[in-house]
C-alpha cells in the first residue's frame, strides 16, 4: 500500500510512538509540537501545545490516558490525551532525552543529559493515573549512571529493574531504588541511539552508529542477534506477526547536503530477527536519516520518522504476511 | 662491605691467573687489516726489465676503483734462466675497503689481452681458502625442494576461476563460484602496499613494495620471487612472461658500498627502468627512464614504456634523440636475451610519435613455439608521424627485424591518431582525428588495414562526429565505437554531466560489411567479452548514470529470420538486459568470458564501493558491499592448450558436457542448501526453545508477584467501530405556489 505522508512537523523528528491499540499515534519532534494522529489514515488529531524547546521523547500509558514528554527545555510535562491539557511539569537542570512509562504506568523514568556541568540522571518518577489528581513532583529517586552517558533507557518486566544504552555503547542493567548498576556489558564500538523492548520485555533490540543492531536478553544482557548494515543506525524496531526486525538510519545529517540521497542510505532495512544475516527488504522514501522507528502493536503497520520532518505510515501489503521460508516451517 | 676473609683463596703469583677471557675478548682477529688489500692473479709473468712497465699498466687499470696505496708483486728467480721473474699474481691495497670492494667487483675477469683475464680476489679470502681441510668432505646435499606447480589453477575440476580483491589492507584470493558466495582461497593482511596484478598469464600475482616487486602463485601462495627495485611504482610483464619491466620515480642508487649485496653496479646509477628475468630474478638491463624532451623537461611518463612483441624477442621504445633536437625522435628495438639494440643502432623516424606491435595470430604462436631460436619469424610494428613541414603525416608499417617497410599510408590534416589492432594481428584500425580546413571543429576517419591480405588494402570509414571509444572484437572481425556530437564533449563540465552518445557496430566481413547504430544512449565504454560476441555498454564515471547495457551480437533467430540474417546484421542484435550498478567504476570481464564483475572502487569514490557478478547475459548473480573495497582482478589464463579440432568436438558435443556439469552444479547446490537450512533451522529451534523458557520464567515470576500478565490482543477483541457523520450543509424552504 502507498504509505500515508504525515506532514505534521516543521523540523526533524525524534520520537514517535504508538500507543497500546495502534489506533493513536504520537510525534514529537524539534519543532516543539506534539502531535497526534490515527494510525489508520494518517488524520491528525490534534497537537499538544507548551514545550519551548525541541521534544526529543514521548511516551504514552497503557491506558492511552496520559502521555509524558521530554525536551530540551529542560521540563517532562505530563498531558491529558484526550482534551491536550498540560498536567504537570517537572523542571529539570539539563534537556529530557528520553521518557517511558512503567509497565503498571505507576512510574516513569525520564533520562536527562549531561551537559554544563550537571551529570546525566535517570530520575524515577512517580506518576498517578488519576486525572484529577496532584503530581508529585518529588522523584522517587535519581539514578547517576556509572561512566558514560545514557542515551536511551527502558522499565523490564514487572519493573525488576531498568535497562540504560550508553554513549560508549554499552548496555547495562541499574535497580532503581537503590540506584545501583547491576549489570553491564559493551555491546557496540560507538552511541547507542535508540533501544525498544519487545512486547513482553524480555528482551530488547539496541541501534548503534557503529552501523549494527543487537538483540539481548533483558534479564542476563545475553547477546543474541546481531544485524550488520552499512550506516549507521538511528533507531530500530521488532515486529511482531513476522520475526523481522526494522532497522533505520542514514549517514549523518551533516553531510546529508553534499551527498546524493542514494548513498544516504535514508531506508528502513527488514532483516530476519532470527536468521540475523538475511535482509528480507527495503522501505525506501525519506530523503534524510531516519531518526526513530515504530511498528504497530499488531505488527500490521509501522512508521517511521525522519530528519526530513516527515513520518511515513507504511502499511503492510498480504504478500507480507504470507511471507516464510518454506524450508522452516 | 666486603671484606678479605677469604684472601687465601686469591691467586699466589701472576702465574696463576687465568686470562684466557680477557684474551678471548681482545683477541685481534686475523682478517682485521687486510680488508683493504686484493690479490690480482692471472697477470702475464714477466722478468725484472718489464716489472715497472707491468705494475705501470696495472695501476692504470685499477685507479678507476679508487686510491691505490701499495703494489707489490713478489718475485723469483727462475730456476732456468736464473733472472728475477715474477709469479703471475701481486697484490694492490687500497685506501679503504669500499675501494677494495668495488676493485673485486668491477675488475674479476678483466681482460687485460687476449690470454690474460684477471682474477680479482679478497686478501683475506685467499687466507680463508688456504685454510681449507685437506681432506675432502662431501657436502651435505641440499633436499630437492619440488618448485610448486604454478599453473595448478587450472586444474579445477569445475575450471572455475579465480580473482584477486584487495580492500583495505587485505588481499584475498578467491574462487568465483556462480551464485554462491566465493569461496576464499588464501588472504594476507598488508599483502602489497599499493596494488597488486597478475602477470598475462595469470602465473604469478605481483605485489608492490617499498622495497621491490614480489612474484606470488602455486597452490601454497608462496613468494617465489623477488626483485629489488626501490621505490617501484609501475611493472609491465613480457607477454610471455619471461621479462618484468619496473619502473620507479626514484632513480637508482648505489649506496656507500657502491651497490654490493644489490644487484646494481656502477653503470645502473642513476637510472628508473630495470628489465628482469623472471625466472631467474636477475637484472638484465637497466634504462634511464624515457629522455628529456626537446625542451628539456622530463617527459611524462608513458607506461607501458616499452612495448613488447607477442613472442617476447623484441622490446621496443620510442626515444627523443639528441636533447634539443626537434625532430630527432628514433626508435629503439632491442633484442631479447642479449638487450642490445637490433643491428646496433635505432632506426631514426623523423616525428615519430606512437607505435604498436602486431599482436600474433593463434598459427604464428604455435609456430614460434616449435621453431625455438632456430628460425626469427619476422614480426610486424605499426608507427605513425605527424604532418613536419610539406611532409603529410603517415602510417607506416615496419618489419622487424629487417626492418623493411612493409605499407605505408599517408593522411593530411591530422591532429591525433590511434592505432588499434585486433587481437590476431588481422586487422589494423587507425583512428584518426582530423580537422577541418579551419581547424575548428574535429572529425574522425577510420583507417582499417586488412593486413593478412595481398598489399594490405586499406579500407576508410568517415565518422561525422567525435570517436570517443573503440574497441575490436576479440578474435573477431567486427568493432565497436562510440560517439558523441553533443556540445558538452571537450569541455571541461562540471558534476560530471553525460554526454549523449551513439554506439555503431561495425561488420567487415561477416554478414557482409556495414554498420548498426544505437542513438541516443550515454554509454561511454565498451567491454566486449574475451570470446567475443557479448558486449557491455556501460556509462562510466557520470554522476547520474550508471547503466549497464549487455549486448549480444549474434542472437540465435527463429528460422525464417535467420535467411533475413544474412543480409541484415540487425537482426541478430539483440539487447538482452539493461542494468544498473549504481557508483560503477570499473568492469571486468572474467577470461572465459562467463561472467563478468562491475565493480566500485575506494580509490575513485566513497559511493557503495563493493562488486556485482553478473552472468555474461546481464543477471545479477551476487553483489557484495565492501567497505573500502579498492581493487578486483580476474586471474588470466593462458591459452588453451587445446588444438582446433579438439573444441570443435567439444562444441558438437556440448549437450553432453553440460548435462554432466549441470548436474554436478546441482548436487552442489543441493548439498550446499541443505547445509544453509540446517544451520537456518537450528537458529530457528534454539530461537524457539530459549522463548519457551523465557516465557515459562516469566509466568512464573507474575504469578508469584500476583500481577497477571496483560491479555494478548486478539483479532477477535478489536471492535470496529463504524461512525457515519451526516452534515446538513443548507436547508431552505421553499413554497412552490401551485
């Protein structure tokens, strides 16, 4: 099917995400607007209106009642989905680049960075689903991740404990209350850029500049799967349905002008989650990197958001579907 | 602090002391002193009147190695005739070693007259051999170490072929196997510095270094020969094989020792271009690198600066002449293995400009294999000089070695001419650019010289537009050009814009003579395949295009078409596929003509630098994404040792053969899949099993937390819900009166 062009943003898009139906759809992008779509149709809904900085992340509750952004206004705000309203605000020293909820909703970790003088923090926050209700702006705790920077963090399972990608490409594990690295392991030669988990959390996908994308189990950090590319990664995403994985990125934003957009290499590359060296497919069409990925919960779309200032909902043809490897099954 | 507790232990007297250590370190050696002194031996015996007279002329010889400090020729008297007379050897010291050195070097085997050859030898050396054990031990006999079968390439079952792939640091050798990933044969990191390549035949693999050229093959991939030769920068192969000609941008130099333990002497210094023996790895001859053109600057270089003859007897190079003297230009035709000049002398050519050899049709390298060294077939070189003066330019060629002239053809209003010959030697195409009275615009004549036929007719082909690329069918006798007549040639664009172009083939002979053309197209190369019949018109080096046009020149038709074929070549032209390798730099066929590799190089770009191998119909068999992938080689091969009739055989029965190896490629595969599978299945079963037990573990785990696990979404729960929005957009009332 022809994707659905999401003209939304006026500059490069960071985040999006689905939230727990599909049937929503949330952008947030340098611009600093929130929108909101159908999945569906591409229609927007409408957009949230505050932030004074660029957004760099947005994350929604399960329930599809709350939605938490960070940006580089140094805030998280907290926002009725239904009516656009800015519940909260949570001030912070440095940007907000990365927020998720907590599998329960009952918290959320908001990831700041490192920047004049202030180190980078995982602050824990604690969120009440109740609409009406006061926030607290009290963190719960602040996490100092040891060594290098967080770039991106996730809740595991049962909110056990939370999983960090770092700057040096290393992944670890922290315990949130007592503020502790439990684990780690260098996984990539460079940024980890992106890390989404799988839908019961067991185990995550990281992106990375050094041009790969790994799976690792969440409770031992076990690697398990590797996909080389050749550019470096943005963003990557597993889908369900298929064992696939969607991997996006590009040469540098930098040097995007003095190149051609085909060597760019601004696609969304499919490999085969389980066979790691098979690339199944390629989605082509942004003209810039693609900066962050998401597939539908029901594995029957997904979408991708770019430098250009675009997403792009591609939803998947039959032919996906029937798709296996004979010799397998 | 240590004390003399045990004084009584210390030696009594001086006696006693043992200095056989000291004695040991201090010792002077023999040789020590004598480096400097060389023994002359072989000098004519002469009695007292003539000594003065001898020494006199001795000294003069041996002044040019350097200052002679003493002579000294010991004398006798003869037990006949009871006068002084002297033995037949004396001795020279020289100033330093070095000067002993370069005296032993330079002077061993003088011929002083007729009789007389001088031994030139170390002083020290004769110490060292009169010293010898007079009794005879047999020396240990060296193991006869097998020299590896060079050519065991060829033996593969499959008779697939091999390429070399330099990228990054690596070299790597490997098999092509179709649709499989190749399969690697050896690899070496930091194998060359700056490139490697084959020698014509495909025995040996050259890599470059710092320090000279090394030769690698056989089935190990050991070194099996180096030349030294610092600072090289370009090698050229004898067609045969048999010579290596390097050139470096450094010139030769001897060093302090004057070039001992090099395989330089005196009369190499200064010189780039070196001619080896590749068998045995000695320098045959060494040339200064191509002389200073008329007004005195350096030339640029030219490579191949010699130019070998298909039997590997002559070498040739086109020489200035006298600096400063225009029109002066000679060439140079030397002989192999002597190195000298043919009949000692160049042949001066007013004006000569470029010359090439008649490569040798398949009979005439037979024939010279057989014939050995007894009879010199006489081979064939093309030249051409410009307009001088009244003189109108010409085409001449030229017989070696009698050097009889055997066509010559002259041509007015010239300002370039290229001279290519087809791969047997048959025909003789000159491409030259002319212009027009008022020299502002350019045309192009095709001069084709039938030269196996009586008197060498030339036939001329005018061209209307620029001729930008030309190309001989291997072994055929059809061509192939390229033109362009779009304003954008010659100019210096920027972005690299593509020229329009059109490709026209030629026929001289088969079906009969004419010509098809192919407009509007950007294709700027030609690559026709080794055997002949398959084209690729490629677009290289554009910074928008990047097509691939593979073309085959002799499609087999439907039977009634074929009658029509016969007086239309058209007709069995046919474009088979039209692809496109996106940041292509380079094409390379392989030598069987099969398959053919396109590939991106590091060294013109950063664009997808990898390769695609393509069957010789234009599909994609594989392609491979290499980052800094710099250079790919297919391995020559030499030729067929198959005499004519055989492969017609092979021809007829070519069902057979293929069923055979169709069926082989088959089982290969089979077997190879099934292994793919196998390993794709137990990914598949450990991916599984390992979910099985992770899911397990978590269940429980939410169990014992009393947090149930959230419901997996079903197809069954979504519920689509339907909203159909009515707008009233107008309303009115109307009273229709009645």
């Amino acid at each position: 099917m022809r994707p659905i062009l999401l003209q939304g943003h006026t500059r490069s898009l960071t985040q999006i995400k689905y939230n727990r139906e599909g049937d929503l759809l949330f952008s947030v992008s340098k611009d600093q607007v929130v929108n909101v779509w159908y999945s569906h149709n591409g229609e927007r809904l409408g957009t949230y209106n505050g932030h004074v900085g660029a957004i760099w992340t947005v994350d929604v509750n399960s329930t599809s009642t709350l939605l938490l952004t960070g940006s580089a206004d140094n805030t998280a705000k907290l926002w009725e989905v239904q009516t656009g309203k800015c519940l909260h605000t949570w001030e912070f020293k440095t940007a907000v680049k990365r927020v998720a909820f907590s599998e329960d909703d009952a918290m959320a970790l908001a990831v700041t960075e490192q920047r004049m003088g202030y180190p980078g923090t995982i602050v824990i926050l604690s969120i009440k689903n109740d609409l009406e209700a006061e926030q607290s702006d009290e963190p719960i705790n602040i996490v100092y991740p040891k060594g290098s920077k967080a770039m991106a963090a996730e809740w595991g399972y049962l909110n056990k404990y939370i999983i960090t990608g770092h700057e040096d490409g290393s992944v670890a594990q922290y315990d949130w209350k007592a503020g502790d690295q439990i684990k780690s392991v260098k996984a990539h030669n460079a940024e980890i850029t992106d890390l989404q988990m799988s839908e019961d959390r067991t185990y995550f996908i990281t992106a990375s500049k050094d041009k790969s994308a790994q799976i690792f189990e969440s409770n031992t950090l076990n690697h398990l799967k590797k996909y080389m590319t050749d550019a470096p990664l943005n963003s990557a995403a597993i889908t369900p349905i298929q064992d696939f994985v969607i991997l996006g990125g590009g040469q540098d934003a930098m040097q995007v002008t003095t190149t051609t957009m085909r060597q760019g290499k601004f696609e969304c590359r499919f490999y085969h989650k389980i066979l790691e060296d098979v690339e199944v497919g390629r989605v082509k069409g942004h003209f810039g990197p693609i900066n962050t990925i998401a597939v539908h919960p029901d594995g029957k779309s997904f979408s991708s958001g770019g430098e250009d200032g675009y997403v792009r909902v591609h939803h998947f043809d039959e032919d996906y579907f029937k798709f296996k490897y004979p010799e397998l099954h | 602090m240590p004390g003399f507790d045990n004084a009584r232990q210390f030696p009594q007297s001086i006696e006693d002391l043992d200095f056989s250590d000291i004695e040991e370190k201090y010792k002077v050696p023999f040789e020590e002193g004598f480096d400097t002194v060389i023994v002359v031996d072989n000098a004519p015996t002469v009695d007292e009147s003539k000594k003065d007279k001898l020494l006199k002329f001795i000294k003069k010889i041996f002044k040019n190695a350097g200052n002679i400090k003493d002579i000294d020729m010991p004398m006798d008297p003869d037990p006949k005739t009871e006068t002084l007379t002297s033995k037949g050897f004396l001795f020279i010291e020289f100033e330093t070693p070095e000067q002993a050195a370069m005296a032993i070097k330079q002077y061993d085997g003088y011929p002083m007259d007729k009789t007389h050859h001088l031994a030139v030898n170390r002083f020290t050396d004769i110490e060292k051999y009169s010293q010898i054990e007079e009794e005879y031990k047999e020396p240990e006999e060296e193991k006869f170490v097998e020299k590896e079968h060079l050519r065991s390439w060829l033996t593969d079952p499959q008779a697939r072929d091999q390429f070399v792939l330099y990228r990054g640091d690596d070299v790597s050798i490997f098999w092509n196997k179709k649709t499989e990933p190749p399969e690697e044969v050896h690899k070496r990191i930091n194998w060359t510095e700056t490139y490697v390549q084959w020698s014509p035949l495909g025995t040996y693999l050259a890599t470059f270094h710092r320090q000279g050229i090394a030769l690698w093959g056989g089935p190990s991939w050991n070194k099996i020969i180096r030349f030294v030769h610092s600072g090289v920068k370009l090698i050229d192969f004898s067609p045969n094989e048999k010579y290596l000609v390097t050139w470096s941008n450094e010139p030769i130099t001897l060093g302090p020792n004057g070039g001992a333990g090099t395989p330089f002497g005196p009369e190499d210094e200064g010189r780039q271009i070196i001619i080896w023996d590749v068998h045995g790895g000695n320098l045959l001859r060494s040339f200064p690198s191509s002389t200073l053109s008329s007004d005195g600057t350096p030339n640029k270089i030219t490579w191949p600066m010699f130019k070998w003859s298909p039997s590997d007897k002559y070498f040739a190079r086109v020489t200035q002449g006298q600096q400063g003297q225009q029109g002066q230009q000679a060439l140079s035709v030397y002989e192999t293995p002597s190195m000298g000049l043919v009949g000692n002398k160049s042949i001066k050519i007013e004006g000569l400009v470029d010359f090439e050899w008649a490569p040798a049709s398949d009979k005439e390298k037979e024939k010279d294999k057989h014939s050995g060294e007894k009879k010199q077939r006489e081979e064939l070189l093309s030249y051409w000089t410009p307009e001088i003066g009244n003189q109108p330019a010409r085409v001449t060629l030229l017989n070696i070695p009698s050097k009889e002239i055997v066509r010559t053809r002259n041509l007015v209003n010239v300002t370039d001419s290229k001279m290519h010959w087809q791969s047997n030697g048959d025909f003789l195409c000159v491409k030259v650019d002319r212009h027009t009275k008022t020299k502002k615009s350019t045309f192009s004549n095709l001069e084709i010289f039938r030269v196996r036929e009586k008197d060498i007719p030339v036939e001329v082909i005018e061209v209307k537009d620029v001729v930008i690329a030309f190309a001989w069918e291997p072994k055929g006798e059809r061509f192939a050009i390229i033109t362009t007549s779009d304003p954008n040639y010659g100019q210096p664009t920027q972005g690299g814009v593509t020229l329009k172009t059109s490709v026209s083939f030629y026929y001289l002979e088969k079906p009969k003579p004419g010509k098809e053309t192919l407009e509007k197209k950007t294709s700027n190369a030609i690559y026709w395949s080794p055997q002949g019949r398959h084209v690729i018109l490629a677009t290289l080096r554009s910074a928008t295009t990047f097509d691939l046009e593979f073309w085959d020149l002799d499609f087999e038709t439907t039977l009634d078409q074929k009658e029509f074929a016969k007086t239309d070549p058209a007709a069995c032209l046919q474009l088979m596929s039209t692809q496109e390798h996106y940041g292509v730099t380079d094409v390379e066929w392989d030598p069987t003509g099969r398959y053919v590799i396109t590939s991106s190089s590091f060294w013109r770009h950063s664009i997808e630098n990898g390769y695609i191998l393509w069957d010789f119909k234009g599909t994609q068999l594989q392609k491979h994404l290499l980052d800094k992938f710099k250079q790919l080689l297919w391995r020559p091969r030499p030729k067929s040792l198959l005499t004519s009739e055989q492969k017609k055989a092979i021809k007829k029965n070519l069902r057979e053969y293929s069923k055979e190896f169709g069926k082989k490629d088959e089982e290969e595969e089979s077997t190879l899949s099934e292994e793919q599978i196998k390993h794709r299945r137990r990914l598949m079963e450990e991916w599984n099993a390992w979910r099985k037990r992770v899911e397990k573990e978590l269940s429980e785990e939410r169990e014992n937390a009393g947090i149930v696990s959230p419901p997996r979404r079903d197809d069954d729960t979504i519920e689509v819900i339907e909203e159909w929005i009515e707008e009233v957009v107008e309303e009115t009332e109307e009273i229709i009166d009645d």
